[in-house]
C-alpha cells in the first residue's frame, strides 16, 4: 500500500509510560523514537500492522500554550477523547492475556450481536474497545 | 476552573465502574474509595469534572441500559426493572416517564413499530449515543411539570 493512512496519533500524559503499556502490556513494537529538544516523535505499531503507526504524544509547551496544555490533560484523564478499537482473534484470550499483565479494563469480555467485545483503558485515560474479528 | 489530572483520572476510574456495573449501590462511599478521595471531595469533584452529581449520572446509565433491554430484548419489564437496579417497579417506571418522557411500555412499543439495523456501530457507542441527558436532577424535572412529585432521587440509585 502506497497510500492511505500512515499514523493517528494519541494524547497520553507521560510518553514513558505510555511506552511502556503499548510494548509491554499490549505487545506493540516501536516504529519511530525521536528527540529534538524536549520534543518526542514516538509512534508504536501493532505487530501485524506494518503500514500504520500510532503516535503517542504529549500536549506540551511550546507547541501549545499552556492553558490548551493544561485543557487537553484534563480532557485525556476524564477519557474525553475518541474511541479507539483494537481487533483481535480471540476476544477472551486477549482479555486473560493483558488483564494478566495489569491492563486496566472498563468492562470484561461480552457476547453481543455474534461478536465478543471488551474494553480497556491506556494509563492517561484513552479508552478501547476490543473486538473480536468476525470469521 | 482547571482539576488536577491525576485526580481526574483517578475519578474516570470511579466513572467506568459505574458504567460496568449500573446496577449495582453506588453510594458516594465506594466511589470515592474508588477514586482514593475523601466523600465530601469526591461528590464536588466528579460534578465538577463530569457535568452532573455521581448519583444522577448512575441514573442516566440506568435508564439508558433498560431502553437498550426494552429495545433488543424480549425480557418483561418487572425483570428489566431489577436486572437495571431498582427495587420496585413503580419508581422504576416513575422515573423512566420523569426522564424519557414516556413508559418503558410506551417506548418499547415505538421501537418495535420502527425498527433500525444499527448493528454496524459497535455497541457500546451505540448505546451512549442514546443516554438521556439528565442535566437538571429528576426532581426538578417534576417539579418543572406540574404534576410531578418531589422524591429525592438519591433514594432510587444508591
């Protein structure tokens, strides 16, 4: 694929941390890991996803200023921003799988409309559903 | 007036056990152990952060999961009254009317006489695109109405 979407990115409050929870606890791989002062480009892909990327990005002076920084925070932690979807296999493995990992989940996993569905959070707050693909 | 985001966080996390479990007594006492605040900064918080006091959005979730149990499911409303969390059936159906506007029995039947295929939007999105949006408290609703009654409806939800 030459065209299309190549990265969407994601307010988190702390980029370590969030490192941390997409690698670790959702087996993500980095894509991109750059400084340019204390600016960070970090965007992480999902492993068999290799032509999109996900940027994790903190709302942070000078690019905004503060009260839009502050704004933004505070929006993230009330889990104010849009809804995200992770598709998986199986629905209730992944659940067991990251669940065992400390992933912080908002509703376990349900049977509805012949899919199975879970949600979960990141540490900032963005929320995600989890959806088991239709086969 | 700006909160603090780690406070925030920590109430979105009282917020999102509301939502998994609408049924169950939410008195401010677990959600703030919940959040790890005291009860008198964790009832002025979350209002502050989410728009309405902690008991009226439990409400809002109630009455949204029964219109989503009246409209996809065949169960009888006296279950779908205690399946969302009341303990009687009359306040259940009171407090309906006082939000909705109509019976649960009235609802149900408009549903069914105009049926949608809204099954591509993943269901939770759904289902918050129909909850009712309570921004004054249901007693004050009533009283709005002249025929109303003046019940606490904190007596319903914790």
């Amino acid at each position: 694929m030459t065209q299309g979407i190549g990265m969407v990115g994601l307010y988190v409050r702390d980029q370590d941390e969030a490192l941390a929870f997409y690698v670790e606890k959702l087996g993500f791989r980095v894509h991109t890991d750059v400084k340019n002062g204390s600016y960070r480009w970090l965007t992480v892909q999902h492993p068999e996803q290799p032509s999109f990327q996900l940027g994790l990005f903190s709302p942070e002076q000078p690019m905004l200023d503060a009260g839009t920084v502050q704004a933004l925070r505070e929006v993230v932690a009330k889990g104010g921003m849009p809804p995200l979807l992770l598709a998986v296999d199986d629905c209730r493995a992944a659940y067991d799988r990251m669940r065992a990992r400390g992933v912080e989940f908002t509703q376990e996993p349900m049977e509805r409309f012949g899919t199975v569905d879970a949600g979960f959070r990141d540490p900032s707050g963005n929320g995600w559903k989890m959806i088991q693909a239709q086969r | 007036m700006s909160q603090d985001p780690e406070l925030l966080r920590r109430l979105l996390r009282a917020k999102d056990r509301m939502d998994a479990a609408s049924h169950e007594k939410w008195p401010v006492q677990r959600l703030a152990r919940v959040s790890g605040v005291s009860e008198a900064h964790f009832a002025r918080s979350f209002k502050e952060a989410f728009g309405v006091p902690p008991h009226r959005y439990l409400l809002t979730r109630r009455i949204e999961r029964a219109t989503a149990l009246l409209r996809d499911t065949d169960l009888a409303i006296t279950e779908i009254a205690f399946q969302t969390g009341w303990s009687s059936l009359g306040t259940f159906g009171r407090t309906f009317r006082d939000v909705t506007g109509e019976s649960p029995g009235e609802l149900r039947s408009r549903e069914r006489a105009a049926p949608r295929e809204p099954e591509c939007v993943p269901v939770c999105y759904l289902s918050a695109a129909y909850r009712p949006d309570l921004t004054i408290a249901v007693s004050e609703k009533r009283r709005q109405q002249a025929d109303g009654t003046n019940e606490s409806e904190e007596m319903e939800v914790t």
